[in-house]
C-alpha cells in the first residue's frame, strides 16, 4: 500500500480516475463493456446517456459498491479496483446517490457528523467528541453550506424531498474530498433547488474535479468542462458540452428519441 | 412499526442557553434515573436476603447480560442470542479455571487470575459469534447466533472431561478480597450493583460517541456508511466484542451469585428468555433490559402463586410468559421504554394544547 | 435469479455441466485432490477392508452402520430443513417455530396411530394437522406483518414458547416411541461387504428396513418437490415470487394465498418428518430444540433459500453428526459445529446459496 507521500506525489502527474478494459456483467447482462475512460485531477465532467446505458454501474465499479468482472480501476494512480468502498473513500473518493441514502433515524447534525468522522481519526472512540472539536466546527460548516440549520437536530426522516438531496450533497463534501461522483443529484428539485444545486456546483474548489450523472442536461451541461456519452454499456462519444450537443449522432440516438432538452 | 427505534439522546453537549446552571439542568433531566439509583443504594436498609439476591440480584445480572444483547440489537440492529452463550461461558471459565467442588477439573487459581482469563475467553467466543454474523444480512444473525448457542448447550451436556456434563459445577464460592466476603448478601448486591450501573452509564454514554453513533449509521444504513469511510464488518465485530465484555461481566457475578452452573444455565429456553427480557422491555434505550428482567423475575418469582389463585395451573410459566412477549410484540413492538416514551409524548403535547 | 431451486448455474448462461467443466479447467489441483477423495472413500464403502485397517479405523461395521444411519438421518434432516428453508426463501420468515411443528406432527402422528393401528395413516393426520396450524398462522397473524421479517420472526418464538408449554402439558414430558410396523420390522440384506472371514466367507451389511424406506421416501418427497417447483405452475410462481415478491402482486397472483399454501406445506412437512424421528428416535420435550438447531444449521451449511442446499446439508450434518457420536463420544456435536463454523467464515451464503 503507497504511503501518502508517494499518492500525494502522483496526483500531479496523472490522472485522478483511470479506468481501463472495464467490464461488468450481471449474469448474461453486459451492463458495462469495455470501457476505458479518464478524467484529470480538477476535471469537471458529465456522463450522459439513456436508462440502461451503463452510467450506475460505471459509478458503483469507480466507488467499489460492485467490483468489475474485468478491467481496472484507478484513482489518482493506485491500483483500487480490489478495494473495498471504504478504502477508497479515505483515499479522496466521495460519492453522492440518486436516492437519497441517509441515516433516517438520526438527526441531521449526526448524518453531517459521521460523513466528517467516517475520513478522520477516531471512528471506534469511546469518547464523544466535544463541541470545541474542530470536527464540530467542519459539521457546521458544512450543514450552512448547505442551507440546512434550521432542521440540524431534526430526523432526516422528517425533512422534504429537496432538504434530504442537499444533505446528500453535505455528505460527499466532508472531510478533504478530492474527487466526487454525483448520481442524478438534480432528481426530483424543484427550478430554485436547481439553481442552488448549480451555485454549489460551481463553487466548489478547483482541485476537486467530479463526475456528474444527469438525465437533466441543462443543468448538467452547464458545471462541466467535457462530456461523455454512453450507449449500451459503451462509451459512444467524449468532447466538450457545446460538441456534444451540436453532434447530429448524439441528437438522434439521445436527445431525438428520449425528448429531453 | 418502531422495533428498533434508536435512542435519542439529547444533542452532542451542545445544550440551548436556559436560566438555571448546566448541572441543575442535568439532574432535572435525569431525575428519574438518579431517583431509582438513590433507591438502588439504600435497598440493603429495608429489604431481606431474599430480596437481595433473588429479586434484585437477579434482576440486575440479568439485565446486564440483556444489555448486551440489547446494546447490538438497538443501536446496532443484530439480534444476537449467543450473549447468554457468552456469559455462561465466562460462568464455566470461572468454575474451570476457579475453586468448585470438582478437584479433577477445576484449576483452583485465584480469583484474580482466573476472572480476567474467563472475560478474555467469553469475549473471545462473543467476537468469533460476531465474525461469523458480521457478513450475513441481518436477519440471518438470529439463526446463526441461536445455532451457535444450542451448539453450546449441547457440548455442555455431553462434554465430560472440560463441562462436567449434565451436572455441571457447583460450590463455586465468591472470592473473598479487601477484608470482605463478597459471596454474603449485602456485599454481593453492591458488587452486582455497581457493574450493573457502570455497564448502563458506559452504554449511555457510549451510544452518542464516534463508536456508538457509527454503530447506529451501521444499522440504519450500512451501503451508506460504507461510502463515508467505515469498515461495516469491522465496526460490527467490535460491537459484539464490547457487547461481549458486558455479557461476560454478567456470567461471572451469575455464577457467584449462584453458587453453581451447569448446561441448564444455558440452554435453549433460557436463551429466549433473554431475548424475551430484551424486546419486552424495550430495545431503545439502556434501561429497557433492566425493566425487561424486573419484570420477567417478578413474575418467575411470583406467578406460580398468582395462577394458583386464578385456578389455572401453576407450572404453565412459560406459557404466561410466551403470552406476554407475545403481546408486547403485536401491539408495543418497542416495548415498555416505548410505551413510555408515547406516554410523555401525549403527556408533552396536551401540556402544550393547554399552555395555548 | 432463482436461487431456491438451484437454477443458478443455468441462468448464467451454459447450464450445470459447463460451469462445472469451468470450474474444473480453474482448479486443476483441487479437482484432482477431490477427485482423489472421492474414489478412495467410494473404496473405503465397498470394498472389504485389508487387515491394518481395522487397527487404525475400527471394525467396518462401525464405520459402515454410522455411515448409513448417518445418511437416513440427513433424510430426516432433509424433510424437516426443507419446509424451513421453503418457508424463508419465500416469505423471508425465519420460522422458529418449526421444530414444535415437527414434535406436534409427530405426537399427533403417534396418536393417530395409536387409534387406528396404521403407521401410514399417521402421515396424513400429521401432515393435515400442522398445515392447518401453518394456515392459521399465516393467515391470522404473519399477513398483517408483511414485510416486517424481525417482527415475524420473534412472533415465531413466542408461538414456539407457547406451542412447547401445551404440549408438554398434553403429552407430559416422558419420551414416546412411535412403533416401526410390522411389515418393515427387521434388517434386510444389502450388498455392502462388511468382513472377509477367515473362512472366504463374505460378511454383508444388515441394515435396518424402515430406514432405507424412509431414505427413498425422503428422496422421493424431493424429486417431487422439484418436478412440481419446475414443472407446474405454482411452482413457477413460488420461484418467481422467491426472486421478486414485488413483481408477483404487480402481476396479479393471490400472493397471501401462495403463503398461506406454501406455510402450510412447509409445516405438514415438519409434521411429517415428526413420525419420522419419532420412529428412528423418540418423541419428548426438547426435541422441538433440537430439531430447530438441525434445520438451523442444515439451511446455514446448506444455503438459506435453496432446496438442494437443503438436502446437501442435511446429508453432511447427518452423517458428520452419527461419525461424531461414534467416534469422538466426548465432543460429537463439534463436528457439525466446527463445519458450520467453517462454512460461514468461508461462503457465509451456504454451499448452494447466493447472496
């Protein structure tokens, strides 16, 4: 296992997300085929494409909820495609759900508190963490990025729709993030939550570079640099958003036959 | 349906500004606790041997075994019944490695080598139940674990050389340490009640920390903890560890208490009682276990003279019993601490209603 | 994917005999290490034992009459694991339950038999008693809990309390044997070698009828299960509805009707495995736990949801279980134990499982 210098050392060099050859099959299902795909420390990027066309399971093979059948996966030059999920979220990795996967019984401040926690020291203290900790001042930090403090001591069971997708995005933002995969997250806001969404987006640091899966391409098309559409488990086109969007193939096979804008 | 409803404490210290000092805020907070501890302290004054150890003793080991159980089953969503398993497996460790009236077996160390040892191995046992668990879906923790626990009852029963089979041990003294026989009542019961509290507080307390919380994370949604950095099957192992120390407590001052162990201490019935005690008290919140074992040695004491004077037969305990646990589970799934809490709830509402 | 009766290779697209050839072309050594045991243990059964043999490994007749009993007991097992197994895979119960429904089959099969003199006759009454049991207690209580399998489950405990205590009350706690008939009293020749005497004489294995009978029963009872889960169209339901419980109300079957027949079979089968014990063994309190613990650790070794799971570790739990009482007296449930144990830190989904 590198130590952190020598993964701090690589990170300027290459790429921040590397996959080579993957593929996942689920049963006699090619959900994924061959794809090779990279995407720089800082990049801004979009994965489109129609249901089915492999965009999740691209997803869940990078964050490790399911490991490919072949291929490799690596992040800012290591080798993770045998690690588990959470070694790879310690490493930078963080990701979002397109529902909405909280912790309903506890409170706001708790789910902000164990996505702080979950990448710092201390995860099987005994001892509670007082409120001077600097842990506590990051949690609420990050619940006022999100427009959540009013309902920080409410069960996230309780809070509307919108309020749970922020805090999904509270919690891919903990800790020091280098590189985050947002799935769907503009399903089911309304036109002012997406214009938040889009301002959160935007005004992330420059050294985290994510990758954005959306069906909704006027917000996704407008927090990225470059695009890549998939088809059937392949990757089918990569360029940039006004490219994408000018391609007659990609019209007809994408936006001509879903009808989205 | 609230079966596992998890506690919810008040927020991490960090309290809103109120008129009074944050001391008298907490003893307002935590009369009732603080209440019955006093109670608890002064019980020796005005109750008899009788009560001591068959009522109260038994009372607290058995709730601090159920705490364990409820500690992995509440804030952690794994039913387990091997913690009986666990503390009857301290029980014999210390008869083993102990004084008892078997020279051929017993080891005859001191009391201080021979506690230490028996938790190790108890909790040795807890964690490999958990290990085996850990990967499973939830649901399966029940089947394991009971497999685990009538494994053990049988090697109890047909195991000589080690268990001493269907006799087990007796004449298990408590040591005698600081100038105090600790096996008499009254000490005995300070003995019980001070791990019995110590095992509550340390719980409580441990519910709202890093471990405790993530715990909690790992029962309401163990994919999501898992993409926020923690190791699922690890935390999961080292609560049935925690758990298992707790369990291990239980069995030896069981097995002081009692004077005696043999398979029966742990077979299959006894281990449902367990988690009967559990469930029926309530698995949201540490004194649920407590409650849940009051109740339960109540009624073991005193049940056979209450269904004689009903008329019915007074050895259909367990039946008494199986009625009870299973009312409790058909309309209050959380138990007496969910009754309670839905009491003050109403109680806190019509408060409200009547302020306007 | 289908996982309750073992379509898991053939939905991956080849069949059985291709993942197997798969596996065999992946482990070269481990085949052959298998393959070897294999034929040195078929050597083991039928041939005659040479003369160091016996020093090390006893008399073959220990060997072979615990090998035997231990592979009618996995019948037995077999016929109280499966309906367990059965009922999980398809309504996600862990029906705890289930060995009191094997000790009232069995004592009720007693008394019938007792009535009428018919060992047969107890069968049907066994079965017919426990699946009204079953009915009912899908019926009247498990429908209102849908979805909530915890609850399900300690409603199951406490019903097992419950059941346990009135039958101890009824029955009282004496063990009772069940009468093997008349006309499958008595050993029968089998054509396994036991000994060579010193005469040339070859010594073949008596072994008792009722067991082999019971075996090919048990036997039967699973090819037919498996003909009618593959073949009819219940069964196609069953599987359907054990891969997807949603998608079965969404088509429109009577789901609650599919459980409530599907409980009660599982539960006359218990019934009926009941006779079973009662005859090989003996009826009394505390059987229901043990019974409970065997379709446990038959469906953990085997595999939660899968039939031939069922039967795969129940003929390793029966025969590790007889090898260990005759062997290793002091310490014979470690066995089955240990190889729990080992199954779960392994393949924690069982032998035939899928997570």
């Amino acid at each position: 296992m590198s130590s952190i210098a020598e993964r701090m050392a690589a990170a300027g060099t290459g790429n921040a997300i590397e996959l080579r050859g993957v593929s996942r099959r689920f049963g006699a299902l090619a959900a994924l085929s061959d794809v090779t795909l990279s995407v720089r420390p800082g990049e801004r990027r979009a994965v489109l494409g129609s249901n089915g066309a492999g965009k999740t399971t691209l997803l869940n093979c990078v964050t490790g909820d399911f490991p490919p059948t072949s291929g490799t996966v690596r992040f800012f030059g290591e080798d993770v495609t045998i690690l588990p999920p959470h070694e790879r979220i310690r490493r930078g990795l963080r990701r979002t759900y397109q529902i909405s996967l909280l912790f309903s019984r506890l409170s706001v401040r708790d789910n902000v508190y164990l996505a702080c926690r979950g990448v710092s020291r201390g995860r099987f203290s005994f001892i509670r963490t007082r409120a001077s900790d600097g842990l506590m001042q990051s949690v609420a930090d990050l619940i006022s990025l999100v427009h959540l403090e009013n309902v920080a001591e409410r069960p996230v069971g309780e809070l509307a729709h919108g309020q749970q997708r922020q805090l999904e995005i509270a919690l891919a933002l903990a800790g020091a993030p280098r590189f985050i995969l947002f799935d769907e997250p503009a399903a089911g806001l309304s036109p002012t939550e997406r214009s938040d969404l889009v301002a959160i987006l935007t005004a992330l640091p420059a050294h985290i570079g994510y990758i954005i899966i959306e069906h909704d391409m006027a917000v996704a098309l407008r927090v990225v640099e470059s695009v890549t559409m998939m088809h059937n488990g392949r990757i089918f086109k990569e360029g940039t958003p006004s490219e994408i969007e000018a391609d007659p193939e990609v019209q007809e096979l994408y936006l001509g036959s879903s009808g989205h804008a | 349906m609230a079966l596992l409803q998890s506690a919810q404490e008040s927020a991490l210290g960090i309290g809103s500004a109120q008129r009074s000092g944050p001391f008298a805020q907490w003893v307002s907070r935590n009369a009732a606790i603080l209440l019955l501890g006093l109670f608890m302290i002064l019980f020796p004054a005005i109750a008899n041997d009788f009560f001591l150890r068959q009522i109260a003793g038994w009372t607290m080991i058995l709730g601090m075994i159920a705490l364990s159980l409820t500690f992995l089953a509440g804030y952690g969503g794994m039913v387990s019944l091997a913690q009986m398993t666990v503390a009857g497996l301290a029980g014999y460790m210390i008869a083993v490695l102990g004084v008892s009236s078997l020279p051929k077996v017993s080891l005859f160390w001191p009391w201080w080598a021979a506690v230490p040892l028996a938790i190790v191995i108890a909790t040795a046992f807890g964690t490999l139940a958990g290990a085996l668990s850990a990967r499973t879906e939830g649901i399966y923790t029940i089947m394991i674990t009971l497999a685990l626990a009538t494994s053990f009852f049988y090697l109890t029963l047909q195991n000589w050389p080690i268990f001493n089979g269907f006799s087990g041990f007796t004449t298990i003294p408590a040591p005698h340490f600081l100038g105090v026989d600790w096996g008499k009542a009254v000490p005995l019961y300070y003995l019980i009640l001070f791990f019995a509290a110590l095992s509550y507080a340390v719980v409580l307390y441990v519910s709202r920390a890093p471990f405790g919380l993530a715990l909690q994370g790992v029962r309401d949604n163990p994919r999501r903890m898992e993409a926020i950095g923690y190791n699922v099957t690890a935390h999961r192992i080292a609560a049935y560890a925690f758990a298992a120390v707790i369990a291990a407590i239980g069995g030896i001052l069981l097995v002081w208490q009692n004077n005696q162990i043999s398979p029966f201490s742990v077979g299959v019935d006894v281990v449902i009682n367990l988690l009967i005690i559990a469930v029926v008290g309530g698995l949201g919140h540490p004194i649920g276990p407590f409650i849940g074992a009051l109740i339960y040695v109540m009624l073991r004491t005193f049940a056979l003279d209450a269904l004689v004077a009903v008329g019915l037969d007074g050895r259909r305990f367990q039946t008494l019993i199986g009625l009870g646990f299973l009312v409790i589970v058909l309309f209050s799934p959380d138990g007496v601490v969910g009754i309670w809490r839905r009491l003050r709830e109403r109680a806190r509402s019509s408060q409200r209603t009547s302020r306007r | 994917m289908s996982t309750v009766f073992g379509e898991g290779e053939a939905a991956r697209g080849g069949g059985r005999t291709d993942a197997f050839g798969r596996w065999i072309g992946h482990h070269p050594i481990w085949a052959l290490i298998i393959a070897v045991a294999v034929i040195f243990f078929v050597w083991l059964v039928l041939a005659p034992w040479p003369a160091g043999f016996e020093d090390v490994l006893g008399k073959k007749l220990i060997f072979i009459n615990a090998l035997f009993n231990g592979i009618t007991l996995g019948g037995l097992y077999f016929l109280v694991a499966t309906g367990f197994t059965l009922i999980f895979g398809l309504m996600r119960n862990v029906n705890l339950a289930h060995g009191s429904l094997y000790l009232f089959g069995g004592y009720m099969g007693y008394e019938a038999g007792d009535l009428t003199g018919s060992w047969l006759f107890g069968y049907v009454i066994a079965f017919i008693s426990c699946a009204i049991v079953g009915m009912a207690m899908q019926f009247l209580i498990f429908r209102r809990m849908e979805g909530q399998d915890l609850r399900q489950t300690l409603v199951t405990l406490g019903l097992s309390i419950i059941f346990s205590d009135l039958m101890v009350w009824v029955w009282g706690g004496n063990a009772i044997q069940i009468d093997t008939p008349d006309y499958l009293e008595g050993p029968v020749p089998t054509p396994i070698i036991v000994a060579v005497k010193s005469s040339g004489e070859t010594v073949f294995l008596y072994y008792p009828l009722v067991r082999l009978v019971i075996f090919a029963a048990a036997v039967a009872i699973g090819v037919g299960m498996w003909l009618a889960l593959n073949r009819t169209r219940v069964g196609v339901m069953i599987r359907a509805g054990v891969d997807d419980r949603n998608m079965l109300s969404v088509l429109g079957y009577r789901v609650q009707l599919l459980f409530i027949l599907v409980f009660a079979f599982g539960a006359g089968l218990a019934g009926m495995a009941g006779i079973v014990g009662g005859t090989f063994q003996s009826l009394s309190l505390g059987e229901d736990s043990h019974f409970l613990l065997a379709s446990l650790v038959v469906v953990i070794v085997g595999g939660m949801g899968s039939i031939p799971g069922a039967a795969l570790g129940a003929l390793i739990i029966g025969v590790s279980e007889q090898i260990g009482t005759v062997y290793f007296q002091n310490y014979s449930t470690v066995l089955s134990f240990l190889i729990m144990v080992i199954v779960l830190a392994l393949r924690p989904q069982g032998l035939l499982g899928r997570r």
